[in-house]
C-alpha cells in the first residue's frame, strides 16, 4: 500500500501529532486518519469562508437577521436568554413614530381592549417644568422590556437605572455614545417620557367597560449631567408603581433576548414579536385575522391600505426569517395564525407552563 503523504497535514497542531506518533506501530495508519482530519478541516473552513462571504454582501439588518437565526437552531432557548414584557402592552403598543409635543395624547385599539397614553412633565433639579412627549418608537419599547425584566429577575419594584442600562443598550446593538444624536441620549429621551406619562387601559363586552389607570413608573429619582452634550435629565432609580408591579408578576410575557436584538431598530416588528408570542402560544384554533383589524392595530402612520399590505408582509417575511417554522400565512384575507408551542418562537417551554 501506498505511504500516506505527509504534506497533505499543514495545521501545527495535527503535525505534532505526527511527530509524536513516528517510530510507532501503526503510524501510517495515524498519518492517514490525520489527512482526513485535515480534509475535513479545510472543507469547514472553505464553508465558513464562503458563509461569512455570503454574510458580508447582505444589508446589515439582514445579515442580523440571518446570524440570529442560526444562533437559535443551534443554541436551544435557556431562562438565560429571557426577558420580559407587560402582556398588555404586547397587545396594545406605543406610537411608532415622534408626535409633536403639543399631541399629548395617544390611543390603541386591539379588540375589545384600548391603550390610552397621555404624556406627561418632568421637574428638574431646580423646580423648573419640562413637558415630555408621548413615548414611541422601538427604543421605548426596549426600555420597557428591559425595566419589566429587570423587575422580574429582581424581584424588586424599584431598578437602579444607573447600573444596568448601558449595558443594556449595548446588548441591544446600539453604541452607548452620548451627545445631541448618540443612541444613549435617544435612550433617555424616551426613558423620560414613560417616566412621566400615564397609561390607562380598557376593556369592554359590549354590556360594560372596565377601566385601569395608573402611572408606569411612581418614583423617580433624577439627576442632571454635567456634560453639557448631555444635560439631559437623567434617572438613576426607578420604581414601577404597585399596580404595575403587581400586574406585571401575574401578566409578564416572556420573549428571547436574541430576538430582540434581530428587531431592535424597529417599533412594528417589535410588536409583531411581541403580539405573536402571546397569541400564537395561547390560540386553540386556527385565527384568521382580517386586514382591517391588522390595519387598526399596526397600521399607524399609513393612509393607504396598499401601502400597509406592502409593508406588513415585508414585516412578517423578516419575522419569518428569525423564525421559519412560525405558521403564519398571509393572504387577501388577511394573517392566518395556528397554535405553535414555544421553540417556534425560541422560548423555554418550561418556562412558558410555569407562567400559564
């Protein structure tokens, strides 16, 4: 039989094994199985090349997109990578877009339940009166998330804002770089409007309403930088009113930090995460869902039906490229939505049963 070649073996390490396994029997057989591992080796090599290739040319939130879809085939869902979300605010959202501070109202309808969002004013350090505008966008729902899960993994009504949150913004994606238009300073912007608005939530049958009104954050301590790019008011605690807190351990729903990070520049896709997570999960039957009612839930900011469709199946075509296996359809009727158990949409399963 023909000796093996020992040049076909270039990693250093394979090599000394080659060199520890001369002079003993069976060494050509040693010699062969490394050239197969070396093979091997630069097969997966020219894959990750030609991936990472691949993964360069596409847009940025696209190639997101695609890494965090692998990490969750390949990294089953752990209570480690959870966060949380009031499920009141998964079915009703925030503005998606920056109102005019003189607009200081704001309503959502999902069914037979409403969100109403007045915004509200801050004092600062020296007693004077600053109006905030109505939270929006994505970054007011990440912040919510992350005040939400922190109140949970605390246990704790009250979360030092101070300790946590730049490295949140980071997690997220975001660079924590200050001035007029630096990620951290959005941040607070919106951290500022939830901290000063009220939030009242509905309910009707058709025979009575029920009500609930409460403030998100009932104390909040404030201080003002000293850098003069950042005099910002700025929260160092914050403590979620007990109502809040109260209902948040009973109604918190579960979502995926990964998947979070695929749609963090985007206040509708976040809600379309969020809102699938809690229908999908709890459906027994088939849904269909009629353009109209998704219209009237995501549909802020369109004049024209056309241009909503458009958008929206953009939208759920990017949720199914994070999530393949969703059984979500989109036709002329509407969004058909079926039941799926919670590794669909990476979430623990135990950790789903416990909160149900």
């Amino acid at each position: 039989m023909r000796r093996p070649d020992e040049s076909l073996i270039r990693d250093a390490d394979l090599k000394a094994r080659v060199e520890d396994a001369r002079g003993e029997s069976g060494f050509e057989i040693t010699v062969r199985s490394l050239i197969a591992t070396q093979k091997k080796r630069d097969i997966e090599a020219t894959e990750k090349s030609t991936r990472d290739a691949q993964l360069a040319a596409l847009p940025r939130d696209q190639r997101r997109r695609r890494i965090i879809r692998e990490v969750i085939e390949t990294k089953p869902p752990a209570p480690a990578d959870m966060r949380h979300i009031h499920s009141v605010l998964a079915l009703c959202g925030l503005p998606y877009d920056r109102q005019p501070l003189n607009v200081r109202e704001y309503e959502r309808k999902q069914g037979n339940m409403a969100i109403d969002v007045q915004a509200g004013f801050l004092r600062d350090p020296n007693g004077k009166k600053i109006l905030q505008p109505l939270p929006f966008g994505p970054k007011s729902r990440l912040i919510l998330m992350h005040l939400c899960s922190e109140a949970v993994r605390q246990k704790s009504a009250t979360i030092e804002i101070a300790d946590t949150f730049t490295g949140f913004v980071r997690d997220m994606g975001f660079s924590d770089s200050g001035g007029k238009k630096g990620p951290m300073t959005a941040f607070k912007q919106q951290l500022n409007a939830l901290a000063a608005c009220t939030i009242r939530i509905s309910a009707w049958t058709g025979e009575r309403s029920r009500m609930k009104t409460f403030v998100p954050l009932e104390d909040v301590e404030l201080w003002l930088s000293d850098n003069p790019d950042q005099r910002s008011l700025w929260p160092s605690t914050v403590t979620f009113s007990h109502a809040m807190f109260d209902n948040l351990q009973r109604h918190a729903l579960p979502v995926n930090a990964q998947a979070i990070r695929a749609f963090a520049g985007s206040a509708r896709k976040l809600d379309l995460y969020f809102w699938l997570g809690w229908r999908m999960h709890s459906l027994q039957a088939p849904l269909q869902i009629s353009w109209e009612a998704l219209a009237a839930q995501f549909g802020q900011g369109f004049n024209r039906q056309r241009a909503f469709k458009a958008k929206f199946a953009q939208e759920i075509g990017h949720i199914k490229e994070v999530f393949p296996k969703a059984p979500l359809l989109l036709d002329d009727q509407g969004l058909r939505l079926e039941h799926a158990d919670p590794d669909v949409l990476a979430l623990p399963v135990r950790l789903l049963r416990r909160k149900g």
